[in-house]
C-alpha cells in the first residue's frame, strides 16, 4: 500500500514530505525582488531598467512559484527551475551581448553591471540546484511507488 496520497484534481500530496527545496526557492524569489528593488534605486537607463523589472519579476514568479508547491509538499517543478537558469544566464550575457557602445541597453555604471552578473550566476546555480532536488524527489516517490 502506497503511502501517497491524491487530491481531488490527482497532485500527489506527498511527493515532498519534508518540505525540501522552499529555502532554494526563497532565495531565486528574492533574488527577483532585488533585481527589481535595485532597477529602483540604481541609475540606469531605460531599456537596463525594464530589462531589470522584467527579469525580476520572472524570477520572483518562478521562486514563487515552487516556494508554493514545496510548502504544499509537492516536488518543485523541474521546468520552472529550468526557467530561473535561463533567465540567470541572460543576465549573466546580457551586459556583453548588449552592452557599451550597442545602444540598446548599456549599463550607465558599474554596479548596474556587475549586479546583473552576480544574480545571475546566483540565478543559475540556485535554479539548476533546485531543478536537480525536484528530480531526485520525484525519483524518490517513483521508487517507493515500485517498492510499495
């Protein structure tokens, strides 16, 4: 007999007893909120601004999001951690793809530049972690299933 139970809609309620991951998550949501708190206060210009407004809110979404199904004892979802690396990696580029003498979204100082650096490569090792946890707990449920 499997200890798993469903809801009304057929989620696995105790895919993640323990609640693992939440922390992970928090810190990818929180990393949006400052992305968007900085674009805020930092002077950048425009298109660095909605860059930053956009990204943030992506990744608070995205941290949001498996924060809820984690804290509901769900696995986090694998593909919206895949997203939190994506958009990590943008910002991690975006300063050299689209930087000085471009145009389109030059940083106007250095701390614009290099924050955008930072949380991205923060971005990308805490959403590839999480997107790594979320498998492994769906491997778990998945062999209790077959030894239940």
């Amino acid at each position: 007999m499997s200890t798993n139970s469903t809801d009304e809609q057929g989620h696995n309620r105790n895919e993640n007893p323990d609640k693992s991951g939440k922390g992970i998550s928090a810190a990818i949501a929180l990393l949006g909120l400052w992305m968007i708190v900085q674009a805020l206060f930092v002077d950048i210009i425009a298109t660095q601004f909605w860059n930053d407004i956009g990204v943030g809110a992506l990744l608070f979404a995205v941290g949001a999001y498996n924060y809820y199904r984690r804290s509901n004892r769900e696995a986090g979802s694998i593909a919206t951690a895949s997203v939190a690396v994506l958009l990590g990696l943008w910002l991690v580029a975006a300063p050299f793809l689209l930087g000085t003498g471009s145009g389109v979204t030059e940083t106007t100082n250095d701390l614009a530049f290099w924050n955008d650096i930072v949380v991205g490569l923060l971005a990308v090792a805490l959403g590839a972690y999480s997107a790594y946890e979320a498998r492994e707990e769906r491997r778990e449920v998945a062999s209790n299933r077959t030894a239940g």
